[in-house]
C-alpha cells in the first residue's frame, strides 16, 4: 500500500511513508509495554505465591 501512494506521487514517494513508520514505531512501543506490564504482573504473583507457600510450612513446624 505504502509503494501503490509512493508511485501515485513520485516526487513525494520519500514523504509519503514517514507518518505511517511512526504509527508503527508506537504500535510497537505499546505493544512492548503491555508485554512488561504482563510480565512484571505475573513475575509478582509468582513470587508472592512462594513466599506465602514458605512461611505456612514455616510455622506449621
């Protein structure tokens, strides 16, 4: 798609891409901070669920 509008108008086929690069550089930066978002947020319940397994065997003895 990006080609069939650069070849439409040929003296602007380097201006016509660059919008459209930026969306995609943002889609990819949110995309990449929702992944660390999920990451961060199941690291934390696995390490909140061994801590809580330790101490009650722990305390049972």
């Amino acid at each position: 798609m990006l080609e069939s509008m650069a070849v439409l108008v040929p003296w602007l086929g380097w201006l016509i891409p660059i919008p459209f690069y930026f969306l995609e550089i943002l889609v990819g930066l949110v995309q990449a901070l929702v992944f660390m978002l999920l990451t961060a947020v199941f690291t934390l319940l696995i390490c909140m669920h061994d801590e809580e397994g330790s101490h009650a065997g722990a305390h049972g003895t």
